[in-house]
C-alpha cells in the first residue's frame, strides 16, 4: 500500500502527501485565526512603535523603513511559522505516522503552508510600512522574487525549528531563538535588494544568495526530518 | 561495555591519572610561554600595548570556531553511530565554545572602545562571531529543554550540523554586506604584513589556547560521563517495571485523617 | 486489561509499531518490529488513542476525506463510514464542536474507513453510548472478517468478553491470562 522508495511513483506520493499535509495546515492555521489576524496587527502596532521610540524624522524614516519592515517580517513571521509546527497533536502525528505520510512530505508540507502564510503576511504588512515611512518605491519589481524567496527561506527554518523542538513546553520560545541568528542571510538579502535598488545596483548576487540560502535549508530539513521522527528511530 | 578484570581497570585508571596529569601541565606550560611571548613581542607602533589584547582576542576567536566544528563532527558522528560519547563530546565542546565566543566579543569590545571610540565595530567576522554566540545559546537551550537523553543528543546532533552548514552562508552575507560600506580603517589582526616577533608570540598563543580548549573540554567530557554514570545507577535503582508506582488506593487513609 | 500506568497505552504504540521496542522483539503483521519494513505495514494499522486524532479545526467530513486521501481511498468512502456510524447528519460540524462520544464515533468511522487487518483500540467503550457500542463489535467483526486481529483494552472486561477470544492482563510488565467462566467465542 504504501510506495517503496525505489517504486517509480515514490515521488509523485512524496509531493501528492506534502500537499495534502500543507492543505490541511492552511486550512487550520486560517480557520483557527491565529497566523493573520493576530500576528499582522502585531506587526503593523511594532511598525508604528519604531518611529515612535526613534524619532519621526522623515529622512531618517525613509532610509530605514524597508530595513524596519524586513526585521519585522523575520521577527513576527518567526511566530507564524513556529505557530504552523504545533498543529499535530501526538496523536494526530500517531496518525499521519500510521498513514504512511512520510516525514520529509510532513516537512515539505509544513513548508509550503507557512511560506504562504508568510507571503499573505509580507503582502498585508508591506503597504504598512509604505505609508507609514515612505521609503522609495524604486525597483518594487524586484519585491516580488524576495517576498516569495523569503517566505520560502523562513518557513524552512521554521519547520525545522518546529521539528527541533516538538512536544516540548518551551516550544514557542526555543523555537524563535534557533531561527533567528540562522536568518540573518534573508534578513540582509531583503534589505539589500530594496536598498540597492534605490541606489541602482543589481540585487541579482543577492537574489541568488537568497536562494542558495533557501536551497541549503530545505536539503537540511528534509534529511533531517527522517532522523527526527521518533517513531521510526531510536 | 565487556566486564573489565582487576588489572585492566587499574590499567585503565592508570592511564586516565596520566593524561590527567600531562594535559594540564602542558597546557599550564603553554599558557606561561604564550603570556612570556606575547610580553615579549614588540608593542604595536600605532596602539601600543593595548593591542597586546590580540594575543588573547585572535585565539578565542580561533577557538570559538574550532569548538564549532568540533561540534559538528561529534554530531555527525553521533548521527552515524549513535554512541553516547560523541554526544557528550558535542555538548562539551559547545559549552567551552559558548565561554571562548563570549570571550572574542568581551575583548573585542574592551580593544575596539579606546581605538576606534566604539564599543562595537560591525567588522563581518565580529558580527558572525556575535551570531555564532546565538547559536551556540540556542544549541545549549535546546539540550536542557529536552529530558530525554536520546532524544536530546538526537536533536541537538541534527541542530549542531544544520547550524554548521548554515554559518557559511550567514557569514558570506555579512561580508558581502559590510564590503558595501566598509569604512576605511578595520580590524586587521590577523594582518600578512604584521611583524615576526608578533606572529611568533601569536602561534605560540594560538597554541596554548588549543592545548587550553582540549583540557576544557577532556575534563567538561570526564564531568559528564560521570553524571551519566551516576544516572545510570540511580535508573537501576528504581522499579524498573511499569505499573509498580502505582499501588491500589488506599480508602482507609480518609478515615484515618479524621 | 491492567492497573492504572501498567504500561497499556505503551503496548498498544509498539504493536503500532510507532515505539520501537528498548529490548526484545517481535513481528506484527509479519514485519520484525525492529526492521524498516514495519514502515510498509502501517497503512493496516489503526490505533485509536485516547486523544481523538482529530483537527479540532476541520469538520468530520474534511478530516476523514484527509484520510482517505491520504490512503487513496475514493472520497465518497469517508461518507459512508460516517453514516455507518451514525454521525452523517453532522458531517460538517467542526470536531471542536462535537462530543467526546461523537468524536470517539468519528475515530470508529475512521477506522472502518482504513480498513485495517490490525486493529488496536485503547478505552474501547470510553464515551459511546448504549446504540454505539454495538459498533466496536461490528468493527471487531469486520477486522476479523478480513482474517485480521484486535487488541482491545478496557476497564469493562464485561463488555468486552462477547467479542474476544482471549483476555490477558498487563501486570508487572508480564501478560497473564485470565481465567473467566465460560468464553462466548
């Protein structure tokens, strides 16, 4: 019943497991109104703090405002992620073990659906910050690749944070901690693509970066996922 | 582990006692030839005998990162063969990495402040060390919030090569970022052109602080294969078999209270 | 059947095979319990826990369509289980809001649904009502209709004697037998 890894349809029942799993997990994080109607304010009032604590100077304000919205997207959209991983129970995770859901399309799954919670949240908080520091607008079109490859990136990290620290109580802390200092590459790849455009330098090496960074991390969760389970290893 | 005869066991202690004995005095030899050396070396032309710190801050900061990979490798190889060792190798190693980070960054601060003016410089390798430090923290809170000793040597073996892998990458966007605003004087102490004497007296140093890392770690290892020894016995101790901790309830002592 | 924390729950999860055994071994539905090729008989196994193994967030139909999806069952497959055991009209209510009996029906329907050759039920009447606890007997049959077993545990041996062959009891980590006045099967 269940694909043998060598069985040429083992992929297709990879990806087929991993969609099914980030579906549920989207269903549930967007039903359980937690990830977005919670986190985003959250993240605008921290948005709205900044200026508050550092001085309204509008140059100043526009220098560092995609700075300001980038460390607030790693720090409150650690929360998302970390939030998405407690979904399984032990026994909802007894069950998907039983169902034959792989550990690495759990992982996969998680993934996907806290990158798409991320971009929803990076979308939501984006015009926050245009309106509150103006910064310059100049090359928005390379956002789009950034949001989409930092969600990616962060979600990664989160899920395997999440698998790091499953089951235990001081999941919701741990969890932030061992992703933040790992994060950083995201965190200077997204200011650097909105600030060297503004001066009118290619953002590409950093893009690329962006995407070494996300490939590694995806790699690393997915061969770990398998010595994680605990119902499979010793 | 095979039962060991009288005789081997001595042979065992005997050999422990030695290494006992021969680390520490030759780490404590190192350590006074290093002190000896880097008195010795000239003082700097511009700072003086403040940069004398450097005979201190390059080694921590080179142990720091040896302590790292050393971790790696232990979690690799608890990865692959599942001994305890390793994994107590492993978290000894984070935690002598954890004091000599800190210390690359407490000396950092205390040389930076009277030559540049600040406490902090955001020089690539300072700020990647500062990350490492975060790291490290995030590895030993990840032990202690896990009561399981499998588990947790599973869980931090996982983190302490994915952290591996990833300082690379974090390190190469610091570098990138600050060649983009690099200011004109930085920190240079691992400088090509220094002076002979000084990067004499530096290798002697580097040495020393090694020789201080392994016996860090030998006696942090040596602490916790006891701890685990003495949880090992008290484990025996203990009713072994599931459902002995639970005795049928006792009525009686409702009454008894009164 | 057994004493509070005589290791039940613990026994269900390795015949599972989802803890792997510290010492000793054993086969379940042919695979060593100590070999990766227990893996590949997992789909055959249905454990219902004591915590329903369902996402309080989604309603019956959708967690049971998960399963069946996740088994490559046919959707329509997941209806028809909750109809047999009654909880068709609230296919859509979330299991947030549904009872602890009707949460323990649904786990019930879920396991019809795998169509198990190894059933494992801890707490096999927890929560049913009179009218349902006929259907641990039709699921019992059922498993056994297909030439497979069922481990039940209980704290109401009178219960379960109509449906199984043999009773035993964990104690001091050991299985004893119990000897019981006449067997019905």
């Amino acid at each position: 019943m269940r694909a043998e890894a060598t069985a040429p349809g083992w992929a297709g029942v990879l990806a087929r497991q991993a969609l099914e799993v980030a579906a549920k997990d989207v269903r549930v994080e967007v039903r359980s109104g937690e990830a977005l109607p919670v986190i985003v304010p959250f993240g605008a009032a921290a948005l709205l703090l900044l200026p508050i604590a550092v001085g309204a100077d509008v140059p100043l304000l526009r220098q560092a405002g995609w700075g300001m919205f980038w460390v607030v997207v790693l720090l409150f959209g650690t929360l998302v992620t970390v939030r998405g991983t407690a979904v399984d129970d032990p026994a909802q995770r007894d069950l998907l073990a039983l169902l034959g859901v792989d550990p690495a399309a759990r992982f996969a799954g998680q993934t996907l659906a806290s990158a798409l919670l991320l971009v929803a949240f990076q979308v939501l908080l984006a015009p926050v910050a245009v309106a509150l520091y103006d910064p310059g607008l100049t090359g928005w079109r390379w956002l789009g690749p950034t949001v989409l490859l930092v969600a990616v990136g962060l979600a990664a990290l989160g899920s395997l944070a999440g698998m790091l620290t499953a089951g235990l109580p001081a999941r919701g802390t741990l969890a932030p901690l061992l992703v933040l200092p790992l994060s950083v590459p995201l965190l200077l790849a997204g200011t650097q693509v909105t600030a060297g455009a503004a001066f009118g330098r290619s953002p590409l090496v950093w893009l690329l970066l962006l995407v070494a960074a996300d490939l590694v991390v995806l790699a690393a969760g997915v061969l770990a996922a398998g010595s994680l389970d605990e119902t499979t290893t010793r | 582990m095979t039962a060991s005869t009288p005789t081997s066991t001595r042979a065992t202690a005997t050999a422990r006692a030695g290494r006992r004995v021969w680390l520490p005095a030759a780490t404590a030899a190192l350590l006074a030839l290093g002190l000896a050396a880097a008195m010795a070396a000239p003082p700097d032309r511009l700072q003086g005998n403040l940069q004398r710190l450097m005979y201190v801050h390059v080694p921590a900061a080179w142990l720091a990162y040896l302590a790292f990979a050393v971790t790696f490798g232990a979690s690799l190889a608890w990865l692959w063969r599942r001994r305890p060792g390793a994994d107590r190798l492993a978290a000894a190693s984070a935690e002598v990495g954890v004091f000599f980070t800190g210390l690359t960054l407490v000396l950092g601060s205390v040389w930076g402040k009277p030559v540049w003016g600040v406490w902090w410089t955001w020089d690539p390798r300072l700020v990647t060390t500062a990350l490492l430090f975060f790291v490290y923290l995030g590895y030993l809170a990840l032990r202690r919030a896990v009561a399981d000793p499998v588990a947790r040597a599973r869980r931090a073996a996982v983190l302490g090569v994915v952290a591996f892998v990833q300082v690379p990458i974090v390190h190469l966007s610091v570098v990138w970022w600050r060649t983009l605003h690099q200011p004109p004087t930085v920190l240079k102490p691992g400088d090509p052109t220094i002076d002979h004497a000084m990067l004499a007296a530096l290798l002697v140093n580097l040495a020393a602080f090694t020789a201080l890392y392994a016996l860090l770690v030998a006696s942090r290892l040596e602490l916790a294969r006891l701890q685990d020894e003495a949880e090992r016995l008290l484990a025996e101790g203990e009713p072994p078999l599931a459902g002995a901790a639970v005795t049928p309830p006792r009525p009686e002592g409702m009454r008894e209270r009164g | 059947m057994g004493a509070n924390g005589s290791g039940k729950t613990t026994l269900l999860r390795v015949l599972a095979t989802l803890l792997p055994p510290t010492s000793g071994g054993g086969t379940v539905l042919g695979a060593p319990l100590d070999a990766p090729v227990r893996l590949a008989v997992r789909p055959a196994i249905a454990l219902l826990g004591h915590a329903p193994a369902l996402y309080p967030q989604l309603t019956l139909d959708e967690n049971l369509g998960l399963v069946a999806r996740l088994l490559g069952e046919r959707p329509g497959h997941a209806a028809q289980a909750l109809e047999v055991v009654g909880l068709a009209g609230a296919r859509h209510r979330r299991a947030a809001h549904c009872s602890q009996g009707m949460l323990r029906r649904a786990e019930l329907a879920r396991a019809l649904l795998t169509r198990p050759r190894l059933l494992l039920l801890d707490e096999a009447h927890a929560g049913l009502d009179p009218a349902a606890s006929g259907l641990v007997g039709l699921l019992v049959d059922d498993v056994l209709g297909r030439g497979g077993a069922a481990v039940l545990v209980s704290h109401e041996p009178w219960r379960l004697r109509p449906l199984v062959d043999r009773t035993v009891e964990l104690a001091d980590g050991r299985l004893w037998p119990v000897e019981e006045a006449g067997d019905a099967r």
